[in-house]
C-alpha cells in the first residue's frame, strides 16, 4: 500500500513538473507544429487502423495470392531504396562535411604560420559563412528541418499528424542545413538529423515522389495508407542511425526502442533488411573513398572509434569509479534536459516571436562565439612536451599541421611540444572524440585542461540546441560524457597506480553515460557503443553505466526526445498509462460531450453545416431497425466524408437508403481515392463547392463508413482502453452500455484456422475464402445473363474432356479476348514465372502507359465443375 501511495506521489508529481512548459502561449520555432495552448484543438491523428468499408472490401475481393505477392516484393523492394538513398545521402553529409572541415583547418593552419590574428579571423568568417547558409535554409525554404526530428519523427510513428515533416523541401533543408551547421563548427551534431533524413526518403518513396516539384513516378504510389507509411518511415529511422554510426543492429533496435509505438516481426525483417544495405553502400563509399576520391574526407568520416586495442581487463577495484561515471552522467544528463527546457521555452516566448532575421542573428552570434571560444582559449594554455614516442605506435607527436591525428601544435614555441586543449577544441568533433577515445595515450589530456572543455562545451551545447539549424545531440553527449569519463581515469589511474588502466575506456564509458542520463536509452545504446568501438569486452561495463545513468536521470525527469516533444505540444501516448488512470473508467474519460451523430442517409446540406461547425475527425452513424430501435452501423471518417462531397457522384434526391450500393452493387469509388496525402492536411469543406441544388441532395454512407469500429463497454478501466488504444495505433473507439446479449465467445482455437489440404500448385493460384465463396455464387447466378463474357461462357460449357487435367488463364478487354491454354505438363511454377513479364507486355502493348494502373484493374474467379480437375483464371481488365 506504501508503495502505491509513492509511486501515485511520484507520477504526479513528475506530471506537474511536465507540464510546467506548457504554462506560456505561443508556437514553437522552426518546427511551427503545434500551439501548446491548443494542443488538444490542434492535433490531428493518423489513420492506422484499417477502414473496412465496401470499398476496401471489394478491393480486396479483386486481389488473389498472386498480388498478394506482388505487395510483399513491392515492400521489400521498398526497404531496399530507402537503404540504398538514406546511404547515398549519409555519404554526402559526411564527405561534404569532412571537405569543408579539412579546408577550414587547413587554411587556418597555413595562416596562423604567419599571423594568428589572421588566421583567428579567417577562422571565425568560414565558421560563419557556413552557419548563415544553414539557417538562411531553415528559416526560409524548409522550417520544419529545424532541430533533430527525433521527437516529430517519434510523434508521428506515435499517431500523430505533424504537418510539413516529412515534405521534399524539409528533406533538403536537412540535407544541406546539416552540412553548414555541424561543418560550421557548432556543438551539435549530424546525427540525430539523419534519422529524420532516413524518415522523408522513406515517405517520399511511399508516395511516389513530390508532385509540387515534379519529382514523382507512378510506379512508386503503392503505399498511400497511414499503416503502410508508418512501416515505411519506421525503416527510414532505423537506416538513418544505421548511416549515421554505421551501426546496422544498432538502428534496428533504436527503431525498436526510441521511437516506435507499434512493432511486428514482418516489420523487424525489413528494418533490418534496410540497415544492412545501408552498412553496404557506406562500406563501399568509404572503400571508394580510401583512394582519395574524395578530398579531405578521411578517418574522421563516418563514426568509427576503434579501441579494440584498448584496456583487456578490469579489476573488482574498478566498479566503483566506473558506478560513479553512471552517476555523473545520470545527474550531468537529466541536468542538460532540464536546462534545454528553460531555454528553448524562453526562446518560444520570447526570441523566436521577433522573426526570421533574430532567428538569423541568434545562430550568428553562437557561431562566433564558438569560434571564439574554440580558438581563443587554446591560446591561453602552456603547451606540453611530447612524450616518448613507442616504436610500434602509429601515433605521431605533435602530428603536421592540418591533418587529423592527437598531439596538436597549437601556440607552442617548440616543434616536440603539444598544446591538449587544441587536440579538443581545435578539432572536428568526431577527430576529438576519436582522441579522447583514443588508447595508450596516458596523461595525453591534463585535468585542468578536461575540466576547462567539460564547463564550455557543456555551456555551449545547452545554448546551441534549439537554434533554427539541423541539430542532433548524439556526438554532443559523446563529447561531455568522455571528457568527465577521461578525468575519472586520469584520478583512477593515479589513486590504483596501475598501468593496465586505459584513460580511453573510462572515455567511453562516460560517453555513454551521458546519452543513457539525458536520452535514457538502454539496449540499443549499448549495441550502438559496442559497434561504434569494435570492442565486445566492454559490453558488461557499459550495460552497467547505462542502468545507472538511467536510473538517476528517471528520478528526476523524462528523456530528453520526450521532453522536447512535450515542449512542442505533441501529444505522445507513452508506453505505460498514468497511475491515476487505474482508477478511472471509459465514461468518465468521455466527459459530458453531447457526441455528435449521423444518420444512414443523410442530407448533404445537414452534412456541411455538422462540418463546418465543429472540429471532430470521426462521427457515428446510426440507423433504424424496423422497431424504430437506434442502432449504430459504424464510424464515418471526416476526411471520407469530405471525398464524397467533393466527388458529387454518390448524391442522390430520394431519403430513402440505397440498397442497392451497400453490398451487392458496384463502388464508384477506388479504396486509394480516401487516402490522405502525407503530410499534408487533405481536402477542407471550404475547398469545395456545392450549389444549392446539391445541398438539397442526399448520401447514403453505408458502402462507406467503417462497419466494424473498436468498442469498449462504459465501466472498463481507462487503464485498459489506453493500452488498447496504443498498441492498435487506434483513433477513435466508442464507448457502449453493456451488451444485453451474447452472440458467442472465441477463444485461442477459433483463431487457429488451417486452409483445407489442396494441391500445392491450385494452392498458389486459389483466391481468398471471402473472394472465392462470392464469386462462385454470383458466376453460378449471372451464367445465363452473361452474354458479355462468350469466351468464358464457352469454356464453361464445352466439353469436360477437352478440359481435364488442364487450366485456362483468360484475359479479357472491352471486346477483345485473349485465352492461354496450359496443359499440366506446364506446372505452376513455370507458369507463375513467365506470368509477370507476360502480362506487363500484354498490359502496356494494348493500354499504354497513361492508362490507369493495371494491377489495380483486375479481378480473379476461380471455377470448379464437379468431378472436372481444372481451374479457370479469369482476369478482366477494364478502362
């Protein structure tokens, strides 16, 4: 009981602490996604639940097993692109990054020969250049490429509509915002935007490309649900984290961890599928690269830190330091999330309200400052002389000018002389880590020096994040976490006296402290570690400073991507309901809201006014028994609703239902024409046009709503209609009295269903049950009102030994008819693999490419006479 009381005091509490940011007006910067005064009127969710209105069930009635594998290779086919573009554009990122920073470095260090001050200014004026480029990207040409993308990306993946994330402009903005920002020298880094890079590949694929710039195929618009874009963008995340730290097991399971909200088996091959054609196409590009193809892009490239030649043991002496490393980062990492909220939230309310151009000065003036700082503070420290070099080591002191390396000769009035903070500070972020990573290198890096680093960058990453610029935090946190870890060694090293002890594993054991204390992630930041070290032995001492970081950083708030989400206003549905939750039910979560319902048929006028009025994405329909008892026949879409209005073609003068259309007849409407662009708002009622004829029309919404909506009874716990709510992906479900009767109860064996034992070969061409049954049923019933099909109703009727032991595939046009007789010495196998390039000749030879899509316009019938062992494959295509 004690307990309970002490977890309900401390999720309350942690929940008014939450919501402390939400206490001012006003929208967000750059991303411009929410108004967190009106979070709950603004949002708008997803769709992935699957409608089964008639429409998609006469879509599905017309797809056999043979499209069902088509579907599944246009998936796979999928995940291989959005590999091979989120490696293509990681590869870009990189090279012109690294190009940029060796320029830079190499200037400045030709310059400094001669003038320091000169060079101070060449320095500061490339910086600058390259940081103006990127938010000049952000501010005006793509707003929504502000930040790392994590948290949108998250929140959209979670159910939630975001508008412009994952647009063609943003995945520009990205590309090249990322460029300026991190070559520009800033404390963040490229990592987290890769991800959201990886997410608008993986959406732009789905929907074919972008039509508003013209960059769009038709063979690509496979995918235009919801459901099938989240799997889509899910595969994206994982590639762009794979890319990013070559880090193929690590994506899988980031996307796992961090940012999904739903997960299936088929998913986890796939993602994993996509991570590794990553991790080829970046082992090739930095195969190709090696040659010197690629300007200054050298070891700093992609992340690799190798230290698989590092400390091989540790002692039981060891633990306690390294407990405390966990320590420090659990209280270092939820520091930084609490510090990112104080400021981001004065930037929301006070700064970023001025405009574009402040948004411009900002970022202007923490470039020259980090510049300053970067190259005014080595300045001010004594340099060091080289240690003794090791004949086997590859490690030169001080290294020449401009290359990348440890031991930098920075200000120092020797040639055998290093300056330490330079090694850190006037560097690439990646070539600091590698040194501060790096093995062997015993008092290298002085405490004084650590210490000096920790304080600024700490400062400088807190300050930074949040600007209008492309911003991860991963190599941010690397860079503070293995500054404290390498101080802890220097005290550990110096208080056991023993010379097994590295400096470099106590680094990255700080590293990932940090990102466990800020970004709270577990295994897949620990798989991430491991691969990016390439050292298996470390795996236990990382676990270990990761469970701490994290449960330090829990006490006292949330994960940063969580905290930065809830700052926007995006209102994400967490893994566990709240406490408070347990003791409430569905009604009560309901409120007294009058629900606003619809009737079967109902007027188009009655239709406009009940939209226009209000905000709701879903409504109830109801209809009438011959009692006059109300019934509720399902859930109507708004967005649904809004396609019939628009299109016209379902209107109708009589009241009356249309019986006729709610099953049995044909749907004017293709299942695709519901779909909702991406990241897009759809149709509005104030973008269509009725006139006072239509108004006075009516609809019949029966073939269209969802007849099968998600319902709970009004007393279950709220605990368990959030889990049902999250785990589905749902958006609306209704809460009913209690049933007053039981149709029948299912249990574990009636959801075993087993196909019934055919031949393997009729196995592969048979249709669906629910397809098969109606067919048969409506090709008995229409044989003699059938004079449109001669060449099927001929082979119906002729004679049963001409078709005995063969099958018969027919394609039939608008009075055109071509047959293909296959006896079975033909087997399925062989007719399965020369069907598809078959019937696409077939298709463009008689319909042309501007015709619609072919596989959308055909229908299968399966036939079976008796005691006659053949089937009959009728496929119709129609204009």
């Amino acid at each position: 009981m004690l307990s309970n009381h002490f977890e309900n005091g401390m999720d309350m509490a942690r929940l008014a602490w939450s919501r402390l940011p939400h206490s001012e007006d006003g929208e967000l910067d750059g991303v411009g996604l929410l108004s967190t005064s009106s979070n709950r009127n603004g949002v708008e969710s997803l769709d992935y639940e699957v409608i089964e209105n008639y429409a998609y069930r006469e879509e599905q009635a017309q797809r056999g097993k043979l499209f069902v594998g088509y579907n599944v290779a246009v998936k796979w086919f999928f995940a291989l692109l959005i590999g091979i573009g989120t490696g293509l554009a990681a590869v870009f990122i990189n090279i012109s990054v690294e190009n940029f920073a060796g320029w830079k470095f190499a200037l400045t260090f030709n310059i400094i020969q001669k003038s320091y001050l000169a060079g101070f200014l060449m320095y500061i004026l490339i910086n600058l250049a390259l940081v103006f480029s990127s938010v000049y990207i952000i501010t005006h040409f793509a707003p929504a490429a502000a930040g790392s993308g994590i948290p949108e990306i998250k929140g959209y993946l979670n159910g939630i509509d975001i508008p412009g994330i994952l647009l063609f402009r943003t995945l520009i903005g990205k590309i090249f915002g990322s460029i300026g920002s991190v070559g520009g020298g800033l404390a963040l880094g490229k990592e987290g935007p890769l991800v959201h890079t990886g997410a608008c590949i993986a959406s732009l694929l789905g929907q074919g490309g972008s039509t508003k710039y013209h960059l769009s195929s038709r063979w690509l618009q496979g995918f235009k649900s919801d459901r099938d874009r989240r799997d889509l963008v899910t595969c994206g995340c994982a590639a762009g984290v794979a890319a990013a730290f070559r880090a193929p097991v690590g994506g899988v399971l980031f996307a796992l961890e961090e940012v999904t909200s739903w997960w299936r088996s088929q998913l986890m091959w796939r993602v994993f599928f996509t991570s590794a054609v990553v991790a080829v196409v970046v082992r090739v590009a930095m195969g190709w690269c090696k040659s010197g193809n690629c300007g200054h892009f050298g070891a700093g490239g992609f992340i690799i830190w190798d230290i698989s030649d590092g400390q091989e043991d540790y002692s039981f002496e060891e633990l306690l330091p390294m407990a405390v490393i966990g320590i420090i980062g659990g209280l270092l990492g939820a520091l930084f999330n609490q510090l990112t909220i104080y400021v981001t939230r004065w930037r929301r309310n006070y700064l970023h309200k001025k405009g574009n151009r402040v948004k411009i000065y900002e970022a202007c003036l923490i470039s020259v400052l980090t510049s300053v700082i970067s190259f005014g503070l080595p300045l001010l420290r004594n340099c060091s002389p080289c240690p003794d070099s090791d004949p086997g080591s590859e490690i030169e002191c001080p290294r020449a000018p401009g290359a990348d390396g440890n031991y930098v000769n920075f200000y120092c009035g020797k040639d055998k002389e290093y300056n330490d903070l330079a090694t850190i500070f006037f560097n690439t972020q990646d070539d600091a880590i590698r040194n501060l990573f790096s093995a062997k290198t015993i008092h290298e890096f002085s405490a004084k020096s650590l210490l000096t680093f920790l304080v600024m960058f700490y400062t400088l990453a807190v300050v930074t994040f949040g600007t209008a610029v492309p911003a991860g935090q991963f190599v941010p946190g690397i860079m503070i976490g293995s500054t404290y870890g390498r101080l802890v060694g220097i005290f550990t090293v110096n208080h056991y006296k023993k010379l097994n002890i590295d400096e470099g594993t106590y680094a990255l054991l700080g590293a990932a402290s940090f990102l466990g204390g800020s970004m709270r992630m577990t295994v897949s930041l620990c798989v991430i570690m491991v691969e990016i070290t390439n050292n298996l032995k470390l795996l236990p001492l990382i676990m270990l400073v990761l469970l701490i970081s994290k449960a330090v950083g829990d006490v006292f708030n949330e994960g940063l991507y969580d905290e930065q989400a809830r700052l926007r206003g995006i209102p994400l549905l967490e893994s566990r309901p709240k406490y408070v939750m347990r003791k409430m039910t569905a009604r009560e979560a309901c409120g007294n809201q009058k629900v606003l319902l619809l009737p079967r048929v109902v007027k188009v006028a009655d239709a406009v006014s009940i939209l226009r009025s209000n905000k709701h994405n879903g409504f109830p329909v109801v209809d009438h028994t011959r009692d006059g008892e109300p019934l509720v026949i399902g859930l109507m879409l708004r967005s649904h609703l809004l396609v019939l209005l628009q299109s016209k073609i379902d209107f109708q003068h009589s009241p009356l239902p249309s019986h006729s259309r709610s099953g049995s007849g044909a749907i004017r409407h293709n299942f695709s024409e519901f779909a909702k662009p991406v990241s897009s708002k759809g149709i509005s009622i104030d973008d269509i046009y009725l006139s006072s004829e239509d108004l006075e029309m009516y609809i019949d919404l029966a073939p269209f709503l969802n007849p099968s909506p998600y319902v709970v009874p009004e007393d279950m716990s709220l605990t368990k209609v959030y889990n049902l709510f999250r785990q589905l992906g749902l958006r609306h479900i209704f809460v009913v009295p209690r049933a007053s009767r039981v149709i029948g109860v299912i249990t574990r064996k009636d959801l075993l269903i087993e196909e019934e034992s055919e031949d393997s070969a009729t196995m592969e061409l048979q249709s669906t049950s629910v397809r098969g049954q109606r067919h048969k049923t409506r090709l008995l019933e229409e044989n003699g009102a059938d004079a449109e099909r001669p060449l099927l109703n001929g082979l119906l009727v002729q004679n049963q030994r001409y078709l005995k032991g063969s099958f018969v595939i027919v394609f039939r046009d608008n009075g055109r008819n071509y047959s293909w007789y296959f006896v079975k010495f033909f087997n399925v196998v062989l007719v399965l693999s020369i069907y598809p390039i078959w019937y696409l000749y077939f298709c463009f030879s008689h319909f042309g490419t501007s015709s619609k899509t072919c596989f959308d316009m055909w229908t299968c019938n399966e036939v079976t006479l008796g005691d006659v062992d053949h089937t009959i494959l009728n496929w119709q295509v129609t204009y």
